[in-house]
C-alpha cells in the first residue's frame, strides 16, 4: 500500500471569517452531492513545493465537508525522480523529451507504484506527473483520474501561477509517457 499522508484535521469554520455564510453554504451543498464517494490525492512527495502546502489544507477540509478523502505518495529512487525532471521541465517548455533509457525507468515505477494502489476509489486526483502513467495499469478501473498539474503556461520557462486541470480518460493508451513539442 502507499503510504499515507497524515493531514491531521481542519475546519470549514475556521474560515468563517474569511468567507461568506453563503460560500460555507454552497461548499457543503456540493459536497453532499458526493457523499459515500471515495477519493484519492497521489502526489510524489509530501513535502515541499505547492502540492503539499496545498494539500495539507484541502485534504483535511474536503473532510471536514464529508468527503471519505485519502493522500497517498508514491516510491521512487533517484534514476525515476531524474526521468520525471525531465518531463517537469518538458511541460514547461524545455524541448527535450524522455530517452529510451528513461521512459523504460518511468514505465518501471509507475508499474511498482500500481502494484501498491488499491483500486477502490470513486476518484485520484495526480498532482505531479510523476505518478501521472499509473492510470495505464488499471484499465477497468470505474475511478475518474483526474491529472492536476501546477504549470504556468504564461511563460516558456516556468512558474506556477497557472493550475490547469486535465482529465485522463479511458481508454487511453499512449506509447509514450510524456512527449512536449515547443511552440514555433
């Protein structure tokens, strides 16, 4: 099983004073609509950088407004963590691509990573690329995997202004994990 991230607990109230009784409202009605539903955040680490500041906050309150909510990191050495650099700075407009070498390693630890996820949630929510490529070994898997990647798109080179979403669907079968083309 990968390990789980301890959050501890928050409250919607605490922000009481920041946000309208209107926004609390609205929060807890679209909660409810997912009541009973299962949903998984998957990140590379738990530490450092704006998914963990973020998640920190956002796991424990999508509990607190009912959510059966869960975040998980994912195992890797230093060959897979300098393949999924690559793909980082891919995604933010450096014109390389993976090698042979390298998207056999990042084939590799998203396939050990599978191997410890239990296929029993409503929904995961990837948060870096790193685990992006898990999607692949669960193809009756009824999750809606969702892909929310941190990259500014305003700049060639980098940031983390921008927060696009994209949803991984089925069936998807790529031959390669990441590909960037720079713009001409």
């Amino acid at each position: 099983m990968l390990q789980l991230v301890n959050v501890g607990t928050k409250s919607l109230l605490d922000y009481g004073t920041i946000a309208s009784r209107g926004l609390m409202e609205e929060i807890r009605r679209l909660a409810a609509q997912l009541e009973g539903k299962r949903v998984l955040h998957l990140s590379a680490t738990a530490f450092g950088g704006g998914v963990a500041e973020i998640n920190y906050a956002l796991v424990p309150l999508m509990g607190d407004a009912g959510l059966d909510v869960e975040w998980r990191i994912i195992r890797g050495a230093d060959e897979f963590f300098g393949a999924t650099k690559t793909i980082h700075n891919a995604l933010q407009g450096s014109p390389q691509d993976l090698t042979p070498e390298q998207e056999e390693v990042y084939r590799k630890y998203n396939e050990l990573n599978a191997r410890e996820l239990e296929d029993d949630y409503d929904f995961v929510i990837v948060h870096d690329p790193q685990p992006a490529f898990m999607i692949e070994h669960f193809p009756s898997s009824q999750a809606k995997w969702i892909w929310r990647c941190h990259i500014d798109l305003s700049t060639p080179n980098g940031g983390s202004s921008a927060a696009p979403t994209i949803f991984l669907r089925r069936p998807r079968r790529s031959t390669t994990p990441c590909r960037a083309h720079p713009r001409g």
